[in-house]
C-alpha cells in the first residue's frame, strides 16, 4: 500500500506531461493543415474551375425546292409600215421579190419557289460528323476561331466539324459528345439540339482549356451517342482528328 501511494503522483505528473504534449501536436498539426489549405487548396480548385467548353453553332436549312422556267425563243416578224392614208387598195399589191428576214428574240430564264406544297418523308434519317477543321480560339469566345494546325501557347484548342443529316426523315431531338484531350480526361455531352430535315446541317466551333500538351492529341465528335434518334446508318456518326498543342 505504501509503495503504491508513494509512486501514485509520480505516474499522474507522467500522464499530466504526456497529455499536454499530445495537445500541443495535435494544435501543431491543425496549424499545419490549415496553412497547407490556405497555400495549395485553392490553386486546385482555381485549376479546375477555369477549365470550360466554348460551343458556337450555324444552322443551314436545306435548299427549298424551286422550279425553273426557261421559255422557248420567240420570234418577231417585220409586217411593214401600215398605209399612210388607212384606205385599202382595190388589189392586192405584188410581193417584193426580197423579203424581210424573222429576227428571235432574247433568250430568258427564271427561277420561281415552290409555294404551297408539302414535300412526303418517309424512311429514317441519317446524322453525319464531319470535322472541317482544327485550330484555336484567340478568346473566350467561339467567334474568335483562328484555323491552324498547332495551338499556340495560352490559346484554346478548338475545332469545327458539321453536323449533317442526310437521310430521308426529320430527326427530332438529338445530341452530340465530343472527346477533348484536357489534363484530366472529359467527355463533353450537348445540351438537345434542334431537329434537322433531311438536307440540313449544323456547323459548330467547339474549343476548350486546360488541354494536354504534346503532338497528336486526339478530338473526336459523336452525334447521337446516345442512341435516341433512330438511324438508317450509324457508322458515319463520328469522326476525330489530331492537334497539335504547345
């Protein structure tokens, strides 16, 4: 009994001791995490939040049927001046031994729309991609797209690409998914894009930030990835090409 009260303050001095020296690690390491936040979290998420898609987009209708009218030549005969006084002769006078030769008139054409009549669609549409050509945005805006071959360093990497439906049926609703070479992987999905008939197309200009640097990076475009417009032909529904970022 004695020993254990003469030992007893000691191991409460030894537990004091100890309890403060985790509090003071424990208040350390909270100081350090919170520098740490302050310094690095918000370059992170700053990094993530300036990366963005720039779309800008041209509809084309198709061309609206039209009839075009060429009329024959026609022809203009000379009868002569008609009698001075009006009063007719009492004979037939005699032919002239020359007669004057018919001359033609001008040649027109016109071309004249089609009103009033509705054109019958059956079948199936058909979307088609086409990448037209790559280069960069110069701004933040599409309207700035500069062709290149390369995107310089600060620019945008950008490509413009068509959208054509050449089937024989309107094609509703659909959407488009482009894959873009950022530093960290993203697959771009299009908000619903108006119903093109057949013969219409969409031209797009489509750029972004945050691009992987390097030779042969990848953009590819897929119209209807998704599969809600049914289509006579799903093969030619995407097309991709390389881009050179500095």
């Amino acid at each position: 009994m004695n020993i254990y009260q003469t030992n007893s303050p000691t191991r409460q001095a030894a537990i004091g001791g100890l309890a403060v020296v985790g509090f003071i690690a424990l208040v350390a390491a909270g100081i350090w995490l919170a520098v740490y936040s302050t310094r690095y979290v918000p370059a992170v998420v700053n990094n993530v939040g300036t990366a963005a898609v720039y779309l800008g987009s041209l509809f084309t209708p198709s061309p609206a049927p039209s009839l075009s009218v060429v009329p024959t030549a026609s022809t203009t005969i000379s009868f002569g001046e008609a009698n001075a006084t009006n009063t007719p002769t009492s004979s037939p006078t005699t032919p002239s031994a020359k007669q004057t030769a018919p001359t033609a008139g001008p040649r027109t054409s016109g071309t004249y729309q089609i009103s009033g009549t509705t054109a019958t669609l059956s079948g199936l549409p058909d979307l088609t991609v086409k990448i037209n050509v790559v280069g960069y945005l110069a701004t933040a805006s599409s309207d700035s797209f500069i062709e290149a071959s390369s995107t310089p360093a600060g620019g945008r990497p950008a490509i413009s690409f068509t959208v054509r439906n050449i089937g024989t049926n309107v094609s509703g609703a659909w959407r488009f998914s482009a894959s873009i070479p950022t530093q960290t992987a993203f697959i771009y999905q299009s908000q619903p894009q108006q119903s093109l008939n057949p013969g219409d197309s969409i031209d797009y200009v489509l750029g972004f930030d945050q691009a992987n640097r390097g030779t042969n990076q990848t953009i590819s475009v897929t119209a209807n990835f998704d599969r809600t417009v049914v289509e006579s032909n799903t093969n030619n529904n995407s097309a991709s090409t390389n881009i050179t970022v500095q």
